[in-house]
C-alpha cells in the first residue's frame, strides 16, 4: 500500500495553523477498496439516478470502512502533523457523537441495464447534526482536529459518510470561513479550461457535466456555500502550499455567493 500522507498539505497545515483554526475532515476510500479487497472482501459501487457513484456499504464493510478512517488513514495523519509540530487529535463521527446520521432504509440505483431499482440502504448516510462543541473545546485549546468520515446512526451503528459531504457539514455548523478540499487536479474542468468561479446555484446546474471524482466535491461545496459558508475552494493538495494558495484562489475553482 502506498504511503496516503499528503505531505505538502501538511507542512502547510503547521504554517496555516498558527493564523487559522483549521479543522481536517479526511477522505481515503481507496484505502478502504485496497485494505478490504486484501481482506477477500469484494467492494460493490453503485451509481443513483442523478449519476452519483458511491460505495455500497454493508455491515461488514461498514466495518473494514470504520476500522481503515479511524484506526489507519487518521493516525497516520495525526503522527505526520505531530511531526511537523502541529498538536492534533484524531476523532471519528462516532466519538461524543460527533457526526450524527439517519441510516438509510433504502436506496435507489441505477442497474446495468439502466433501470431504477430500490435496494436495501446498507449503513450509510447523511449526516444531520454536528457536536460543534467538542471541535471548538479542541480548537480553543489549540488542537487541530482531524475528523474520520464515520457517523453514528441513532441505533448507535456506524455509518459510511461521504468524506467531501462530512467536510461541508461539519464546514456549516462551525459558521466557517472557507471549506478547502485538497485533491490530486487543479479543480473543476470543463470543456479543457479550468472553472474558476462558480455560484451555488451553477455549480447544481452543471453537475450532469462533471465526473465522478469531482461530482461530489462540487456538490458539497455548493452546499456548504447555501449554509452559510463563505466560500468552498476546490484546488490541488499535491502543489506547495495547496492551504495558501487555495484561500488566496490561484489555480483553483472556487464556490462562492
């Protein structure tokens, strides 16, 4: 398995962090395929009729999903920043609940013949409520929260949550500033050139147009920017400074009112 640290988000994560408070919402879903494919455990994806792909989790990937964000990609995160100087502390969705999610009882897909189906909802969800009061008692005492995208169901289970979509909800609830998402391209491409602004309202309206990988990040991003955030960055995590140069918006796509 590769090494998944980002480095150069994270020696700007130390520099960001002594201006900003910052909090990390951490994704890795190719972890989670590599870890459970190793495991003998087949991962299954599936596409919603509005074209959005995502993981079909069941129990016992719900499992091997909660076990590789909390216990593997998190404190790998949490020893990089502590390396760079940065004090941080790792909590899934489930911890003082965090993330709080309504398991879904059903989900309907599109099959491989084009029909919608209605399938069991697996333990996944969305989340709708967020224990701001544990992320700000951690970033008032300094600490950098690092967030897994695991939520807990009012059964007490845990759920698969989108990391881009935790990230824009935990974004909401603290009344944040900017929601930045790192990824591996400089943003949102269409027809070859680089978007550089969007509104809340075009980014929905052009989601037929963009690709899986990137679907869901404009998607939150719009969302986040409808609850009240200033504006949702979407720009490379794999360039020097991808923090810095996300907020100063160069080379980015950036979602905003």
């Amino acid at each position: 398995m590769k090494d998944v640290v980002p480095e150069k988000l994270v020696a700007d994560a130390s520099t960001i962090s002594k201006s900003h408070q910052l909090v990390l919402v951490h994704g890795g879903g190719d972890v989670v395929t590599q870890v459970a494919t190793k495991l003998g455990k087949a991962q299954r994806f599936i596409v919603s009729p509005e074209g959005i792909r995502s993981r079909y989790t069941d129990k016992e990937t719900a499992e091997i999903y909660q076990m590789v964000m909390t216990g593997l990609l998190a404190k790998r995160l949490v020893l990089a920043l502590s390396a760079a100087g940065v004090p941080s502390v790792s909590v899934s969705g489930s911890d003082a609940s965090l993330l709080r999610g309504k398991r879904k009882s059903k989900l309907v897909i599109v099959d491989e013949r084009g029909r919608k189906v209605a399938i069991d909802g697996g333990y996944t969800g969305r989340v709708e409520s967020v224990n701001t009061s544990l992320l700000e008692s951690l970033l008032d005492k300094g600490y950098v929260p690092v967030v897994s995208p695991v939520a807990m169901s009012d059964a007490s289970e845990p759920l698969n949550i989108d990391g881009d979509r935790a990230a824009s909800s935990v974004a909401t609830a603290l009344k944040a500033d900017s929601l930045v998402f790192a990824t591996n391209v400089e943003g949102l491409t269409l027809a070859g050139a680089l978007v550089q602004h969007m509104t809340p309202d075009e980014a929905k309206s052009r989601l037929p147009e963009i690709g899986f990988g990137m679907q869901k990040k404009v998607m939150a991003g719009a969302e986040a920017v409808s609850g009240g955030v200033r504006e949702a960055v979407i720009c490379s995590g794999t360039r020097d400074m991808p923090i810095e140069k996300g907020l100063a918006h160069e080379g980015c796509t950036v979602i905003s009112r």
